[in-house]
C-alpha cells in the first residue's frame, strides 16, 4: 500500500476543521502583519486571536508549502504562548483556578490545532509530489526531504508538548494521542527521516523524530501523577538529555524491556505481554538511562538534613528516584485495567473529617442521648393548625427580644413563597461538604490501586491534590486514600483520581513527653507483614521529636508504639512508621 495513504486512512478522519476564516491574506509577509498588530497587553485577548487564526489556517484551502511556511513563521508566537502558561500554572493548587484553567485549555487548544495543521500537510498531495520544471527534463520535489522531515518532526514535538502541559495540570491524553505518535513515527521511519535532527520550538536544543517518540512514551512510563510539578519538570529534562542514548531496534533479545507495536494505538508495554513478534514491533533498551539514573548526577546533595535543589543540573531525591526506577526498569504496578463502576461514595475531605469519622465509629447506641417513649407530644386540638417558620434563615436564630425585630422578620418572610408542603415534605438530601464533615460523591470506576470519583462543584473547593481523604462504600468500612489527579469537567463538577492507602483505620494519639502539650490525635494504618508494610500513623503534625509516644485504645486496652522514622512528608501530613511496645501495658 502506498505509504502516504497507509498514514491518511490512519488519521484523516479525526482531524477536524472548524470554518472560520482567515484575518489575513494567506502569505508570510501578510501573517507577520497581523501578527504584529496582536494586542500584546491584553494576553487573554491575543491568545484567543491567535487561536481563531491557526484554526482558519487549518480549514482554507490553499497550497501546503504555504500552510507550512506561515506555521512555522507563528512558532515564536507560540513560544512566547507556551512561557506565559507554564509561568501561570507553576505552583498552582489543583483543580486550577478559573483563569489559569481558561490559559491552560487554550493553550492545549492551540498545541492540539498546529499538530493537526502539520498532519494536514502531510496528508495534502502536494508532500510526496514531484514538481516538474519548465523544460520538463528535470523535476524536484515539492517538499525536500529537508522539509518533509521537520513537517513529520513538528508534529510529534507538538504532542510531546501537550503531554507534558497535560501533565503538569494532572490531566491524560485524549484517545487518539497514541495512534498519532505512533503512526507519525512509522511514517518517518518508512520515508527514513526518523533520525534527522531539528531545531526545537522553545529551547536552544535540536532533536529527531525517533527521540521525540522515545521520550514521549518513556515520559508515559513515569506516571507522573505520582509526582509534584518541579519534579515532573525535571523527569521531563531528564529524558531530553537522556533519549539520545536509548536504543530502539526491530529485533529483540533480553537487554530489551520494553516494546511499542507503531502499527496500533496504544502506549509502550513491558515485554512480558509480548505478542507474537511481527514488523511493527520496536523494542527499547534505556539501560543507559537506568544508568544514569544511579548515579551521582541526577540525586539532589542533603544540606544540614535538608534537600538542596538549587543547580544548573536537573535533579531529583533519593524517594523520587526510587518511585521512578521500576517504572523504567519492570513491569507496571497496576496491570489489571480500570472496571467501570457506578455507586454512591461518601467522601471525608482532610484529616478533621477523617477523625470525626473514626469518633463516629466507636460510639456505642449507649453513647447517644436517650428518649423518654412515655413522653408524647401535647395536643392542642387544633385540627388545621400549619406551622410555618417566620423566616427560613433566621430559625436557628436566639429569642427575639425587641419588636422591631419582629416586624423585620415579619416584613422578610412576606418576601417568601412559603407553605406547610415545601417546608415539610421529604426532600432528597443533598450532601454539601465542609472541613470536619462528609459530602457525596459518585464513583465513575476503580481498579486494585484506586479509585475515580466525581464531585459536585459546590465542594470542589475542599480537595487539592496530595490531600488525604476517606472514603466509605455501602459495603467497605472507611479507607484512607491520598489524592493523586484532579480535573475540572465541562459541567463544572470535578473528576478524582485517589490512591488507596489503607483500608484498616484506627484513632490514635501522640503523647508527648512534655506533660505541658496536649495530646494529639493521629489516624493508625494496620501494617501488612505479607509484604513487609509495617504499621504506620498519618499526622498532620511534622514532629521535631521522634521519642514521643503513640498511644491506641481499644475495647478498654491500651497499646503504646515508638515512632521509627518518616516515610513521607508534604504540605498536607507526614507518614510515620512505628513500632510496637512489647513490655509497656
């Protein structure tokens, strides 16, 4: 089959063109005009014109030398694009706020737009044609291989861009990322331009077709929704350096761990669930950058106790190496896919909440106020009496004392539409969270690791990623988990991904030696001798003294525990490992 047409069957049909037209005339000189007249002082304004402008370049038809040629006079513009949006997210609490949302999506808008401008002109007939000179002797081809090269280039350097803007906002790639990527490089590696090297858009750096495709799939490997921002940033760098050394072949032997099938839509895969072999299989070996990753270079130097990060060099910490390493070197972790499920969750949000739960738990029927049932409610026989409160946000309020007050709450319940049937009729109970309580959730599916829920927008404000939160099914008792990944959705409601991180809790507390402090409590994870998970304590607390005592009661026993050291720490709580007190009773 003709190569071109294997590729235009593959992903012409979801390209999509938007009518809009063209504010200028289409040349070089006609761009650079209106792009100078861009309103530069107002961002939001010039990113949406600019937008509008290389969907119109998408959809006019015109010659695909001259399509390309002004794509590539707009790469500064996007640049500048690309810096201001990574300048608004960095740092950023999730899920993002209004304005940087709207920054990010447009930017993502206009990275998804300019790759599919550049496939279009590598589906135009113009890319592999041969244009025949005046005295039709001789003849040259429309686009050098020079050219058709960086076209095939720019493309996957545009989804390798947007993988990782995705990824510092802890948002996937869309369903046909990978059909793109792989049949780009098949492509170049059909027409042997998969190793030409380019200049790329915002740094001072070159790169190929077959790096740009290695560090896209080695990128989906770390699962950086595990990691924060500065982190994701330098694994990105890191493999920049690094994929050069990476070494990609059509045979396989044991040195290869990983392999990418270019002919189907799906991401790189341990070969462990290697099919059988055929001629789209490309085998990786990143023993090199195993390598590189023990070594000296890459670990951020301990000060005084303390990570030092500032260097010129891209670094990382022993724990975030360690979590990244079998990702690179094994199989993944989670094999067994997601399972759709749908069902109501009752969701804690933060450490208050998870307390008052566990509070909750333990208390016996004994706990709760007792009625009298001999006592009944006195009748005034009144056959229609109909009890209608003044004013519906005043009921809770203290004895009113003054009739001016009661002429104010008079004059307000006027204003009410009010009646015995919409105060006193069974309404289905909406769960509004705050900090302390528990608000409802509905589970969209989960897998042996975690678990995607979805939240109304009215308690969005109470999560951010790396919080910890309980979460309690009908049929589980209450489990700890940690945020990993939030998205804002269409509705406004917002999707979360959690990893489970216990599914035994318990209320203890810190004891400290200083007899002046109070006691404070912490949440016991049951520890899991199978596979040498000791016990451990959640604190939102970072301890400045290890010795101090951890004490649990339950059904009238006391047990004491030593803390032995930190597992993990972040702005939200620390993870302790602890030690149980043989000889204290």
């Amino acid at each position: 089959m003709d190569i071109q047409k294997q590729f235009t069957d593959r992903v012409s049909p979801s390209i999509l063109k938007a009518q809009v037209t063209l504010p200028f005339e289409p040349t070089i000189a006609a761009y650079r005009v209106w792009e100078s007249e861009l309103p530069v002082l107002n961002p939001k304004v010039a990113d949406r014109l600019f937008s509008e402008s290389i969907q119109a370049l998408l959809s006019t038809d015109m010659q695909a030398a001259d399509k390309f040629g002004i794509a590539e006079e707009a790469q500064s513009c996007l640049s500048r694009l690309l810096a201001g949006c990574k300048r608004s997210i960095e740092g950023a609490k999730l899920p993002l706020p209004t304005k940087q949302t709207e920054i990010s999506s447009e930017l993502l808008n206009v990275l998804s737009d300019f790759n599919s401008v550049y496939m279009d002109v590598i589906c135009s007939s113009d890319f592999l044609a041969v244009e025949k000179a005046s005295d039709e002797d001789s003849a040259s081809p429309v686009f050098p291989d020079q050219q058709k090269g960086l076209v095939i280039f720019r493309a996957l350097e545009f989804l390798s861009t947007s993988q990782f803007l995705k990824a510092l906002i802890y948002k996937s790639p869309e369903s046909e990322f990978w059909n793109y990527v792989n049949a780009l490089f098949s492509l170049a590696e059909q027409l042997q331009l998969h190793q030409i090297s380019y200049p790329m858009l915002s740094e001072k750096k070159v790169s190929s077709a077959e790096n740009e495709f290695k560090k896209i799939h080695l990128f989906h490997l770390a699962r950086t929704n595990r990691f924060r921002q500065r982190e994701i940033e330098t694994i990105h760098t890191i493999l920049a350096e690094q994929t050069v050394d990476v070494l990609l072949s059509n045979n396989h032997d044991d040195s290869f761990d990983f392999y990418v099938d270019v002919a189907a839509p799906s991401a790189i895969t341990h070969t462990s669930a290697l099919p059988q072999s055929n001629n789209n299989i490309r085998f990786l070996n990143n023993e090199c950058l195993i390598q590189y990753m023990l070594s000296d270079d890459i670990i951020a130097p301990e000060r005084h106790g303390a990570i030092s990060l500032i260097s010129s060099k891209p670094l990382l910490t022993k724990k975030t190496i360690q979590m990244l390493l079998p990702s690179w070197s094994t199989t993944q972790s989670r094999q067994a896919s997601r399972q759709s499920q749908s069902d109501e969750v009752l969701v804690y949000p933060g450490f208050d909440s998870i307390i008052k739960a566990l509070v909750n738990k333990q208390k016996t029927p004994t706990d709760n106020k007792k009625t009298n049932p001999s006592k009944t409610p006195i009748g005034f026989g009144v056959s229609d009496l109909e009890l209608i409160p003044i004013d519906s946000s005043g009921h809770h309020h203290n004895a009113i004392n003054s009739s001016s007050a009661i002429n104010k709450m008079l004059k307000a319940s006027s204003e009410n539409e009010l009646s015995s049937n919409s105060i006193w009729r069974t309404k289905k109970p909406v769960k509004f969270g705050e900090k302390g309580e528990e608000m409802g959730a509905e589970i969209n599916d989960s897998s042996l690791q975690g678990l995607r829920f979805t939240l109304s927008s009215d308690n969005k404000s109470l999560l951010n990623a790396s919080d910890i939160i309980g979460i309690k099914t009908k049929t589980q008792s209450l489990q700890l988990a940690i945020i990993r990944r939030m998205n804002n959705l269409t509705n406004g409601d917002v999707s979360v991904g959690v990893e489970m991180m216990s599914p035994q809790l318990k209320i203890a507390s810190i004891k400290f030696h200083d007899k002046e402090k109070a006691a404070k409590p912490v949440i016991f994870l049951q520890g899991i001798p199978a596979i040498n998970q000791p016990d451990a304590i959640i604190s939102p607390l970072l301890l400045e003294n290890l010795n101090e005592d951890i004490v649990i009661k339950s059904n009238n026993k006391t047990s004491y525990y030593s803390i032995d050291k930190i597992i993990a720490t972040n702005q939200v709580f620390t993870h302790y490992s602890v030690s149980k007190q043989v000889n204290v009773d």
